[in-house]
C-alpha cells in the first residue's frame, strides 16, 4: 500500500517552540537547538499560531523601507545595491530585530497537506510554492511538517526495494581535483 503524507511526516513535537510573547532572540535561540528543520513554532493559548524559518528572521533584518517593492515613488530593483547610509549596520539591524517581538515576524501556518494526502502532492506544493516543510494536518490540529528529505528517503526506499541495485556510475569530484583523473565506481 502506497504511504501517505501522514506516514512520513516529521511529528510536530520534534519541532522546537515559542511563546507569542517571546521576542526574535528568543526565536533564533529555539531555531539554534532545532533538531531537524530550521522552523520554530509560535505557540498562544496552547495552539500554533505561527511559524518562523530562517526567511522570517532574515527578512525581520530587513529596513522597514524597503519591505515592498516600491517606497516613496522609487521602484527597488533585484539588483538592489546596499545604499552608503546603510553600510555598516548589520550589528544594529541585529540589535533591533532581537528585541522585535515573533508575532512581527511569524507566518500563518498555512493549510495546504492532510496526514492522508499523497506524497505526491506533497511534493507538488513544496516544489510549486517553494516553502519547505509544510505543514500537516488532522482536522483542526496541526500534527507534523513534510518536507523533501522526507519524500526524498522514501524515494530511496522505493528505489532500493525495487531490486536490481545500482548500474550508475559514481563519479567522486574530490579525488578528480586531488589527482586530476576521475575514479569512478559500479554498482
């Protein structure tokens, strides 16, 4: 039988967890200890009310200016260049973000995957909106995150239980660059 998201889901009680109250130095510690994903979870009144990843807490060191694409009548370009006024302020811009309380910088937890959804459509999601893990739910409780480690191992799984072992060839590019030939491996 073919498995479902729900089978191999990261639990939720693996992820790390803040109060609503708590502030980004808060956060950032909680992400340091993680032991999977680089998520921390904003929890108020015993429920998740939010989420914050490494984007959140880089974005939070963003200028308040420019947090849209355009500000005042100026458009901001991809290529943005750093502005003189702002060279040499990464320790301020720290300092701030710290103090900022999590509930600034949180995302919803949006609700896009069931524990029964496939893991194709897991993969779909992560691949065409970009977020990694996503979350997983029961009903109206938040029960674990998928992300493509977790479909990845069960690819592997799938692959390795299909018999015939590898025929590739593995090429290792640190001996290439050492010995200036290739070794190459069958299987």
């Amino acid at each position: 039988m073919e498995k479902r998201v729900g089978d191999v889901m990261v639990p939720i009680m693996e992820f790390a967890t803040v109060a609503g109250e708590a502030t980004a130095k808060d956060a950032v510690a909680a992400l340091k200890t993680g032991r999977g994903y680089p998520v921390v979870l904003v929890l108020e009144n015993g429920k998740v009310a939010g989420m914050i990843g490494l984007k959140e807490i880089l974005r939070g060191l963003d200028p308040v200016m420019f947090k849209k694409d355009t500000y005042g009548g100026w458009t901001i370009s991809p290529d943005w260049k750093e502005p003189v006024l702002f060279t040499g302020h990464f320790q301020e811009r720290c300092a701030a973000l710290a103090e900022r309380p999590v509930k600034e910088i949180m995302v919803p937890v949006p609700r896009r995957l069931k524990a029964q959804d496939s893991i194709v459509k897991a993969a779909h999601i992560i691949l065409s909106i970009g977020q990694e893990p996503v979350p997983v739910w029961e009903e109206d409780r938040l029960v674990g995150m998928v992300g493509m480690k977790e479909i990845f191992a069960e690819m592997v799984r799938e692959l390795d239980s299909g018999g015939g072992g590898s025929r590739g060839k593995v090429i290792f590019a640190d001996q290439y660059r050492r010995k200036a030939r290739v070794t190459t491996t069958t299987g």
